[in-house]
C-alpha cells in the first residue's frame, strides 16, 4: 500500500533552482532517505527502495561524494590489513 505526501513550497524555490517540480520531488526524497539510512533508521537496501532505487543504483548515486559505510577508521585499517594479508597468502599458492 502507498501513500501520498503532499507539500507546498513557493514556486520561486524551483525557478531559482531551474529544477522541475518531478526533479526536486525526486531529490527530496533521496536526501531523506539517505538521512534516514545515516542515522541508522533504514538499513541501505530500505534507505534505496524509499528513494526509488535498487541498491547497486542507490550505492553507485552514493559513490558520488558520498560515505557509504560508516565504519571507525581504525576497523578500517584492520580490513585493509586483512585483505592485504589474505591476498598474499592467495598468491603464495
């Protein structure tokens, strides 16, 4: 089942942004999810659908300037040392 928002804004907003109204829609609702999804209140594959994406589109869009995952840099110098590790041993054989 779907439901439907519905929000007023004054016009000047879309023509100072030279965006279609569908554009900006589109935009505001792939902010909110992203939002969503950063404070962990959708997990990605949710935080995509929301937005109207499958989850390889959502994570590519994101790819643009945005983190993806939010791990602690220390985890992720401990992956990257794994992977380092396990790519050596890979090759050793």
């Amino acid at each position: 089942m779907q439901i439907q928002l519905q929000i007023s804004i004054d016009d000047n907003f879309l023509l100072s942004l030279k965006e279609k109204k569908d554009e900006f829609i589109k935009q505001m609702v792939f902010h909110h999810a992203l939002m969503l999804y950063r404070k962990g209140k959708l997990s990605l594959g949710k935080a995509a659908e929301l937005a109207g994406y499958d989850k390889i589109s959502f994570i590519q869009k994101l790819q643009h300037g945005e983190v993806i995952f939010d791990y602690e840099n220390e985890l992720t110098v401990q992956m990257a040392t794994s992977a380092d590790h396990l790519l050596t041993l890979m090759e050793s054989r």
